[in-house]
C-alpha cells in the first residue's frame, strides 16, 4: 500500500505532517467527490426513464481519485483528458453540472449543444480535452498535450488518465516511450478499477503493477489507495512537481472500484455482488472523508448535512435543465462538425 511520504522540517519541534489537511480542505473534497456521486446516480435514473440513451458509463466509487487530483493540480494550467468515464473528470473542474447533465439528454444547453452525448465534451476554457471512446486513444493525445505544454512553456502538466484495460493497449507504451525520451510534462492516472468490460484484470493482465510498466522507459511509478483522496493528492502533488520541474512524466496507479456496471447495459456476471456490497462497506471514499471529517471536528454533522442538501439542490436544478432545455434544431446537424483554421 503506498504511504505518502511526509516532509517534516523539524521533528523535534514539530510533530505533525505537513501534508495534514485543513476542515476546509476535507469538508471541500467531501463536496466534490459527494457532487460526483449524486450526479451520476440522477444520470442512472434519467437513463433509467429514457431520457438519456446510447452509451453512458458511471463513475460511482471512483471519486476521490480525480477530485484528490485536481487538488494536487495547478488547476489554471494543468490540462486533463480521459476515457468516456468522464462525468466525474469534467464536474472536477468545475464544468457545470447543467451543462453536463443537458449534453447527456442530448439537449442545446449542453457542453456540445446535445451533439456530443456522454463521451463527447470539452472545456478549453477548464482544460478538459475529452471524453475518449476509443480505449487508450487518449494516451497518446494526452502525450501529445504534455508536448504543447512544454513547447509552450506554459508551466502545465497533463494528467492523463486510462483504465487497467487500456493498461494493455500497445499506444500506451509508444507514448511511454516519447515522453521520457522528451521528458514530457505528463502524469498517467492509472484508474485499476479492477474490471474492464466484463473481464477482470487478473484475468486480463500478466503482471496486475501496472504502475511499474514504465520500468522499462525509466518512468517512476508507484501504487496508490484510490479510494483515500487524501492518499490521492500526497501522490499527485509528488508525480505533478517531478512532471513539473522537467524530470519527465511519471505513472499513478490508483486502486479503486466501480460499483455500477461497465455501461447501462451490463450483466456483471464477472463479479458477485457480495464483492461489491464489501467495497461499498468498507472502502467507501466519500464515506472515508466524511469519518474523517466528523472524527476530527472538522464539521458537525449539521454542517454535513448542509452539505449533503446543497448538492441534492444543485443535482436537481442540473436535471431539470437537462429536461427544460431544448433539443438543439436540425439545422445543427452539419454545424461544429469541422473546424478551419
Ligand atoms: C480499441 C477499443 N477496443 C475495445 C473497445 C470496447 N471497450 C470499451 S470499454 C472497454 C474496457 C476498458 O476497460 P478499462 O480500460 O479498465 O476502463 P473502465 O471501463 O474500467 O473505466 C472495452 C474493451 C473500445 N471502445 N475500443
Ligand atoms: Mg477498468
């Protein structure tokens, strides 16, 4: 298991880790990560009821790895980019969930103006490049930003994230290849969520470290609790400072869970439901920082459930206006499909 390593100045006359986090700062992942889950729970129901169709992949049980991401990140600068579970990258940065939740009903409102669908939206303006269907096409895409970043000497890191399926595609090592070679400022989020589509990665994989698959390309790599958001951030603040300071990239990899199937349509013949309940029980990342929360006086309870009221509002303004809004006109149909420059 990895422990984040802690910088203590002075043991003797301070005691306590410097990577201790504030109330503010846990009661705020708590938040995030908490947006994520209720988010993605109304996605499931509106797919449910018809009002989203085609593909929707859910990100329940994975939150704390992005949102102990981007709190590692220097959000102004620092890019992103993953695969087609991608509702809980984008709320991360702050794209909003109107916005997210309309572009899955395939309304004018959303991020594509309801062309793009699930797996189909970006944010410049948030550095969230995608919303990828095809497995591990963002890997080399992401290489490809770190490249921008340095070219541009923007001081910005990419994080680009892939599953333990993508894990095994052959596009992943070029990239390994090209940006140690050019010591790009990219860090690889390993999301082992421990399934692809139906196949578990003892199943699928020869070695399960994926993290240690740079080994041979000289990139570091280290395991991490993707189910600790506070383990999370430790880890990235360290892989983001070496991609930052020119070291090159390097690769996380996360342990964590789906607890939903790969897609809405999923027999989960692969696992028992046993396994999953266990996870939910005893891993839980939002129920983790909310025990934390309440066991370190962070906050009362009462400011808890604050919380957890203010987010229900903000998921059902975000349904609404995925209902509300129009479904964009035909004369969209061949508009946004090529851009010249
Ligand atoms: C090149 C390619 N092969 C196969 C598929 C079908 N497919 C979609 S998702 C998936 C599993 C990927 O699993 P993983 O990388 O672990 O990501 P997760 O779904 O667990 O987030 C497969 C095989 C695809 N979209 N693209
Ligand atoms: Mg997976």
């Amino acid at each position: 298991m990895f422990q984040p390593k802690t910088k203590n100045k002075s043991t003797k006359r301070n005691p306590e880790p410097i990577n201790v986090l504030s109330s503010e700062e846990l009661t705020r992942y708590y938040r995030e990560m908490l947006q994520i889950r209720r988010f993605e729970e109304k996605a499931g129901q509106l797919y449910g009821m018809g009002l989203i169709q085609g593909f929707c992949h859910l990100y329940i049980g994975q939150e704390a790895v992005v949102v102990g991401m981007q709190a590692a990140a220097k959000t102004q600068v620092d890019s992103l980019i993953t695969s087609y579970r991608d509702h809980g990258h984008m709320l991360a940065t702050g794209m909003t969930p109107r916005g997210v939740m309309a572009e899955l009903t395939g309304r004018k409102g959303g991020y594509s103006k309801g062309k793009g669908g699930s797996m189909h939206m970006f944010s410049r303006e948030k550095k969230f490049f995608g919303g990828h269907g095809i497995v591990a096409a963002q890997v080399p895409i992401g290489t490809g930003l770190g490249l921008a970043h340095q070219y541009n000497e923007d001081g910005g890191v990419c994080m680009t994230y892939y599953g333990d399926g993508a894990a095994n595609q052959g596009q992943v090592y070029e990239s390994f290849n090209m940006a140690a070679l050019w010591k790009l400022p990219v860090v690889y989020v390993i999301e082992n969520n421990h399934y692809g589509m139906g196949t578990s990665v003892s199943r699928a994989s020869a070695t399960q470290e994926l993290y240690a698959r740079g080994t041979g390309f000289g990139i570091p790599g280290v395991r991490v609790d993707g189910m600790d958001v506070v383990a999370v951030k430790a880890a990235g603040e360290i892989a983001l400072n070496h991609a930052r300071n020119g070291d090159g990239p390097y690769i996380l990899g996360m342990q964590t869970y789906r607890y939903r199937g790969h897609s809405m349509s999923d027999p989960a013949q692969y696992r028992t439901r046993e396994e999953v309940s266990q996870v939910r029980a005893e891993r839980d990342p939002i129920d983790r920082v909310r025990q934390q929360i309440i066991d370190g006086k962070h906050a009362s309870e009462a400011e808890i459930k604050n919380i957890d009221d203010e987010v229900k509002a903000i998921i059902a303004d975000a349904a609404e206006f995925a209902q509300q809004s129009p479904e964009p006109e035909l004369s969209e149909l061949y508009t946004d499909v090529l851009v010249e420059a």
